[in-house]
C-alpha cells in the first residue's frame, strides 16, 4: 500500500526523533521532497528561519535540525562521539524517522562539511547536496592537525585553537552572549574587521579569540531579540559539544581515508560569500569542482557578503535554493 503523505505544516512545526544521538530536535514546515538543512558553528536550527517558510510555500517540505550537541538534542559526553561518521549516520536516521526514502541535503559551515559526506557516504538516501560557504574538498590530503599548525606561523589558528578541551570554553562561557555577538560581527561582511586590522581567526600568545572581535557592533541581519535567543540556547547547553566537532577532525581524516580523492557525483549547488575567509582561502577548491562536482547545477559568489549567508542574505539564497531545487526535480526529457 502507498505510504500516507506526511501532514502539512504551514508554520514551523517542532518535534524530536530517535536516532544514533540519542534524540535529534527538528523543525519542519510544508510538504513535497524532504530537504534536510544543516547548521554550522555556534549555531542551531535557527540559523535557517528564513529559509523554512520560503522551501515550503516553493512546495518541498523543509526540515532544521539542531545537530548533536547543539539546541534541544541530545549531548553525547565523549568526544569521539562527535566524528563525523555519527552525524552521517544521525542525518541518514532522520531520513527514515520522517518516512522517507531519500532527501536533499543543505549544510552550512560545519553543516557543508557534514551534508557532503553524507551524500558521500549515503548517495542512495541524500540524492543532492547543497553547501554554503564552505566548500567541498574530498577527504584525504595531510593530517588536519598539521596543516592547522602551520597556518599561524607566530600566531595559532582558531580551529588548533579550539582542540584542548575546556579551553575555548573558559573563554566563552562567562559571557555566552558577548562573545556570540563578536564571532558573528567578526564573520559578517557589514561589521567584520577591515584588512588592516587583525584577523578575527588567529590567536595571539597568551591571548583570546574574543580580544579581535569587532566591540559593540552587532551585524545588520541580527537584532537584540534574535541573539537573545541564540544566547539562550547556548547558555543552557554551554558549547562543549558543538566545540567537539572541532575535536575530531584527525579521527575524520582517518575514518575517511578509503574515501581519499572522492568526488560528489549528486546534482549539487555551492555558494559562498565573497567577503568569507572559507570562500578566500578554499579558491583552489572551488577551482576544482570540475572534477569534485561533476554534477555541479551552479556556484555563486554573493558580493559584499560574509559567512552567515542565510541570513544575511536570506531572500537572495532563498532564490538561488529554489531555482536549483527546481532544476534538481525537473523531469528528465523524453529521448
């Protein structure tokens, strides 16, 4: 017997499922083809408010996760239990938690770099792959542990940064709310720093991440309500477990290391913000797609913009996500 259409949610509908985690929290609206969005660092389901309600009335029925260790999901206390194979097999288990044999996957930031390995390692479930602002790079290459170290000369790169448990979390979490407004302006092309200031992604000797963001100044795209949620989220579940994910990217390197050179071979879409350090520093990747993306639909580079494209530019992805989701279910033509 045919399966029964899942009920419609014209607003934001919240829910939790079962899955490797433990409990994913989700939020859902519309009906039509799954599209599974991903957050990225430090955010939750909520980066994507903007774009759930544009997905549903475009006829698909949109779904926010908040990942493992972030938001109202579950919090596993190991380390280990952040690598990226765990959040695949999440991703894959709310798939089927829905009633749904396949989806298209979206990922943001850290979100980009989860949603390509699930339609890496699941291409029978995750049938295209959207990333903002991170690219796609196939595993393999040098341990990330060293490439990291030798990003800073004198100075130490954020991530390297971010890999001593406790560390950046005795730097966060006296003011949870502070510092989530100075990494957001740090990163968003009105309110990021100027190129003679210093780079917002190193840290000085004996210093903090917090000592080079923006003071005072939050982004356009972000009003005191809004962080005040974000903050709230945070400030209940601390950042321990969205920091993990940071942790694990050598044990990545090695779970992934049948996989060296791997391209992605669904219908996928990248876009980046022209100001954003990821989109700067990765052009060898985005160079590349021709053999990376063989099935790249399109690639956009939004001028201006920094790293929180959905929003800071939410109608403009909003467009760019249904044009390609379109372009993804459009019947083939006949022969």
């Amino acid at each position: 017997m045919p399966r029964p259409a899942p009920p419609a949610h014209p607003r934001p509908h919240h829910r939790t499922v079962d899955a490797p985690a433990g409990r994913l929290h989700l939020v859902e609206q519309g009906t039509g083809p799954l599209v599974l969005l991903v957050h990225g660092f430090p955010e939750t389901w909520y980066s994507w408010r903007h774009q759930l309600p544009a997905l549903a009335a475009a006829g698909y029925r949109a779904v926010a996760l908040d990942v493992r260790g972030y938001g109202r999901s579950s919090k596993p206390s190991a380390i280990e239990e952040y690598r990226m194979r765990a959040l695949v097999a999440d991703n894959v288990a709310v798939v089927r938690a829905l009633g749904e044999e396949t989806a298209v996957i979206v990922g943001h930031d850290w979100g980009s770099n989860i949603a390509a390995v699930s339609a890496l390692l699941h291409p029978e479930v995750f049938r295209a792959v959207g990333l903002l602002s991170v690219p796609y790079t196939p595993p393999g290459g040098p341990r990330p542990s060293d490439v990291f170290a030798r990003m800073g000369g004198d100075q130490e790169f954020y991530v390297s940064y971010f890999q001593e448990p406790g560390r950046a979390e005795a730097e966060i979490e006296p003011d949870v709310r502070g510092w989530l407004a100075g990494f957001y302006a740090a990163l968003s092309g009105d309110t990021m720093p100027g190129p003679q200031e210093p780079d917002p992604h190193f840290v000085s000797a004996g210093a903090t991440l917090r000592d080079r963001f923006p003071a005072d100044r939050l982004p356009s795209w972000l009003t005191e309500a809004e962080l005040d949620h974000c903050a709230g989220e945070f400030e209940r579940t601390g950042l321990t477990g969205a920091l993990n994910r940071y942790r694990n990217m050598d044990r990545d390197w090695e779970d992934l290391a049948g996989l060296d050179g791997a391209p992605l071979t669904q219908p996928s879409l990248f876009v980046g913000g022209a100001l954003d350090a990821s989109t700067v520093w990765m052009a060898d990747a985005l160079d590349a797609y021709p053999a990376t993306l063989p099935a790249l639909v399109s690639s956009h580079i939004l001028d201006g913009c920094g790293h929180w494209l959905q929003q800071e530019r939410p109608e403009e992805l909003n467009r760019l996500l249904t044009s390609w989701l379109a372009a993804v279910f459009r019947p083939m033509p006949r022969r």
